[in-house]
C-alpha cells in the first residue's frame, strides 16, 4: 500500500526587504498555514500543534529578527522535523533595489538600526550566505512585480484550492450588486413580470427561464458573456485573485437575472469552473411599483410588446 504523501514544511527566509511576508500572505491565501518570525525553539511544537500538520502544508517565515535564528544551523533543524517534507524558500533581492524599498517604508534595516540600511544589507547578505547555499529553492524579487511574484509562487507551490466564483442576481431596484467584480445588465430583455402567469414565479421556474429564452437576443448575449468569462476567469487567477463575483441584474431582482446567473453557472460548469450561485434579492415579494417605475424611465415598461 502506498505511503500517506508527507505535508510540505517550507521555511520562507532571506533578505530583510525581499518580500518575505507577501510570500507568506500569498501562500496562506492558497491553503497553507502559515506564521511568521516564529522562534527557532518553537517550530517543532508549532508544525505538530493540533492535526493540521497532517493535511495542510505549513511554512514559516524567519529571519535575523527571529529569536534564535541561526543561518547555519536552520538547514539542519528544518530536516529534523517528522511526518514532513522540508523545504528552504530563499528570497533574495539587488542591494539597490533594498536600499529604495527602506526608504520607501522609511523602516530601519535589523541590522543597522543607527547606520545606513546599505551597511546591514551587506552585513546580512554574509551572514545569509550558508543558508542561501542550502537552500531548495532561490527567488529574485528585485524585478518581480506583486502579481509576477504570486504567479511564481502559484506555480511553485499552489494547492489544490480552487480561488472562489460566485454568481449573483440581483435587482437594481433594490441597489447594485456591491460586491461584484463584473456586472452585467439584462433588463435590455423582455420582462416576464408583466406575463400574468408568470409574476409569482422566478428564474429558477422553467417557464420564467423559457419565456426569457425566447427573447430573440438571449442566445446571442449568453454567448458573448460566456465567451469573455471563460478567457477572463483565469485571468483573473492569473493575477493571484481568489474571489471572483459576477453579478446578473435585472429590475427586481427574480425573473431575469435569476434565469441568468443560472443559465451562465451551467455553462461555466460545462467550462471546467466550478461557480457557486447566489440570488441576493429572490425572496421578495413582487413590487409593482419598483417595475412600472423602472420601465417608464427606460420605456420598456408594461407595454404589450413585452408580453409576447
């Protein structure tokens, strides 16, 4: 029988200024458990405290601001931990470019509290030096912009944790969707409201979802929307985005915009994504007054041509 695959220990450390906690922000978003500047002493007790160790990968950031940071002694400490598979993480970063990013944070370097940062970047880079030489893994942030850096850590080190998609409907007569990321408006379509048989129910009713079917530019906007979500969706993670929300409006909020959001979950599903769906508006009662309103500001109010 094959053996349970160990959890991934990756110690993130390097030079003060390279982007250690970003790392480290970035990780916990892709499912690791993550502390930072944790003591050298406590590290055993931290990666086996409670069951997590076993499932979740764990890392740790430290460096010469951890209490008993030793930089030739860590390699040694980091593979003596059980149950795990250990890694050393080094970030490094140009001299220069350091020097910019403590004057830009207007932070004083650890190792030069009264001296300029330039004299404890090199101080550190020597001291740093056997643990650079251990390490599995070297990334330079001098030119990595913030998305460039998670890409690379995605690609390195991501999990089977899918970022979050979520599809809303919602009425604009009850206020925008303010949560959404991307929002698109179907009220250009034929309203079943106005369709007496059809007032009471919703989108989720298949009547509702083959009344708003039969609008002639239905199939066409479908798959326009469907087209851009699956060439920007995976952009959108690209970029090192965990919650996508994309929002359906119509007038109240639970005929068309319901149709929807229900209609572009099921061909996103058929896509390879996985959206959960949200109808923010669905239990409240129908609002003459909001939809008559509505339909004689855009001139698509209760006319017969919206009752075919």
């Amino acid at each position: 029988m094959t053996e349970p695959r160990k959890p991934r220990l990756l110690l993130v450390t390097g030079m003060s200024g390279a982007g250690k906690s970003s790392v480290l922000d970035s990780l916990e978003d892709m499912g690791w458990d993550t502390v930072d500047n944790l003591p050298a002493d406590l590290l055993d007790s931290f990666v086996h405290s409670g069951d997590q160790c076993r499932t979740v990968p764990v890392a740790v950031g430290m460096d010469v601001r951890s209490r008993g940071f030793d930089p030739a002694a860590l390699p040694a400490l980091i593979g003596s931990i059980r149950e795990v598979t250990p890694e050393i993480l080094f970030l490094d970063c140009s001299g220069n470019e350091l020097m910019r990013r403590f004057d830009k944070t207007r932070r004083l370097h650890p190792l030069a509290p009264d001296r300029p940062a330039e004299d404890g970047i090199d101080r550190e880079r020597d001291l740093l030096e056997p643990l650079r030489e251990a390490a599995d893994s070297v990334i330079d942030t001098t030119e990595l912009s913030p998305v460039e850096l998670r890409e690379e850590l995605r690609r390195r080190f991501g999990t089977d944790r899918e970022p979050v998609l979520t599809l809303v409907s919602f009425g604009f007569g009850h206020g925008i969707s303010r949560t959404a990321d991307l929002v698109f408006d179907m009220r250009f379509l034929a309203n079943p409201y106005w369709v007496g048989e059809l007032r009471d129910l919703t989108g989720n009713d298949q009547p509702v979802r083959d009344f708003v079917g039969r609008d002639p530019a239905w199939d066409d906007t479908m798959n326009r929307v469907e087209s851009l979500l699956t060439e920007w969706i995976p952009r959108y993670w690209a970029a090192g985005k965990n919650y996508l929300t994309i929002a359906f409006g119509c007038t109240g909020g639970r005929h068309r915009s319901v149709a929807a959001a229900l209609e572009m979950a099921e061909r996103l599903r058929a896509a390879g994504f996985s959206p959960n769906v949200r109808h923010r508006d669905l239990a409240l009662a129908p609002n003459d007054g909001i939809e008559d309103n509505a339909g004689r500001a855009s001139g698509t109010g209760s006319g017969s041509e919206l009752k075919q």
